[in-house]
C-alpha cells in the first residue's frame, strides 16, 4: 500500500493525482498522513512534484489557525525523531522554517532537480 501512496505521490504525469493525494493524506491531520507526504517531497524530482507538494506543505488549511499550527507543529516534532532518515530528515527542515523568520515548509526555497 505504502508502494501506492508513494506513486501516486510522485506521479511524473499528473500533477493533480500529486496535489489531491498529498491533501487527502494530510487532510486526516495526523502523523500518518504526514509521515506519507514527507518522504515523498524528499524525493520529488520534478519542478511539478516539488511545487504541488510543496504548496500541500505550506498552505494546509487545517494550520492556519493556532490550534492548527501547534498541531502541525506537534507532528513535525514527533516525526523529527522518526526511524526513517528520509522522514526525520523532511521533519527537521520543515521546523526550522516554522521558526521565527521561517519562510514556510521550505525557508531555504527548495528547487527542482
């Protein structure tokens, strides 16, 4: 299943089944969702698949209130201590950008390949 997500997640043709799975995932509003959509815009390897998660990432509807954000916030800092690197890895760059003068989920302004 897992294998499908990612996929789908990563999809070179589409950049709607991209945008529509990442906001389904992170539209549960938890760290399963999350913990699916990181990896993925860790691997993205086009300017689509960058850009469509990325948007998913910073503009989640589900944050833009107080108690969103420090939900948000929450799950990125359990995931920050995830098993996987590539999960752990997203987390901790996607807090460093929450942090006071942070740019969004990208505050380094990630490209494309």
């Amino acid at each position: 299943m897992a294998d499908v997500i990612g996929r789908l997640l990563l999809d070179v043709r589409d950049g709607g089944v991209i945008q529509e799975t990442a906001e389904s995932l992170l539209g549960r509003e938890d760290v399963i969702g999350m913990r699916c959509v990181l990896p993925a815009f860790g691997r993205a390897s086009t300017d689509g698949a960058v850009d469509h998660l990325g948007a998913v990432l910073d503009c989640g509807p589900g944050w833009m209130t107080a108690e969103g954000a420090d939900r948000l916030a929450g799950q990125l800092r359990e995931l920050a201590a995830d098993a996987d690197a590539g999960v752990r890895g997203e987390a901790r760059e996607i807090l460093a950008g929450l942090r006071p003068g942070g740019e969004g989920a990208r505050g380094s302004g990630r490209a494309g390949p």
